[in-house]
C-alpha cells in the first residue's frame, strides 16, 4: 500500500501520479518487493544505455542554437558562453579555446 493511501481514498489521482505508479511497479521496483534498493536506484539515476556525454552535447545544443537549425555558430556560444563555461562536455571551458577558425 502506497504511504497516505488511506488518507486520500475516494480522492482522484493526477495522471502524472498514475503514471509514476506504474513506472514504479513495472520497471523501478525489479525484484517486486515494493521498495528500490540500492541498485534499483543506481539503475533509475544512471541507467545502463545512458550515454552522459550525448545527453550533455543535445542539451548545449538545445540551450544554445538560438535559430534551431541543428548547428552552433561562434556568435551563439558566446552568447550562452557561462552554460559552456559550465559544463563537463567542454572540460569546463577549456575546449573553447582550443579551436581553429576558418
């Protein structure tokens, strides 16, 4: 029984709870005993298949092409140069400044 069910019976449940529900039961909770272990949890906050690095270079992407063509230009690094500055894709910003210009 989920913690506070009691208190909120006859109460409906948002989706988005719902939805955690389930991801919970079906694929969180492996061995079925209604609590995460230590691995369960190191399997949920860094999955197998995650790939860091490509997550972290969408992201900059995502946050920096100002025009969402799919590619960054000087002007729109230096425009969002403390979010480059800031992350381990760029070795915390010393990757900017080891670079050729055309």
């Amino acid at each position: 029984m989920w913690p506070r069910q009691k208190e909120e019976e006859g109460m409906e449940e948002p989706d988005w709870v719902k939805s955690e529900r389930e991801q919970f039961t079906s694929f969180r909770d492996r061995n079925k005993d209604g609590f995460m272990d230590k691995d369960e949890v190191l399997d949920w906050i860094i999955p197998h298949d995650y790939d860091q690095s490509l997550a972290e270079t969408k992201h900059l992407i995502f946050e920096a092409d100002a025009d969402k063509d799919g590619r960054l230009t000087k002007e729109e690094i230096l425009e969002k140069y403390d979010l480059f500055v800031g992350s381990q894709a760029t070795d915390f910003g010393e990757a900017l400044t080891k670079h050729d210009e055309f």
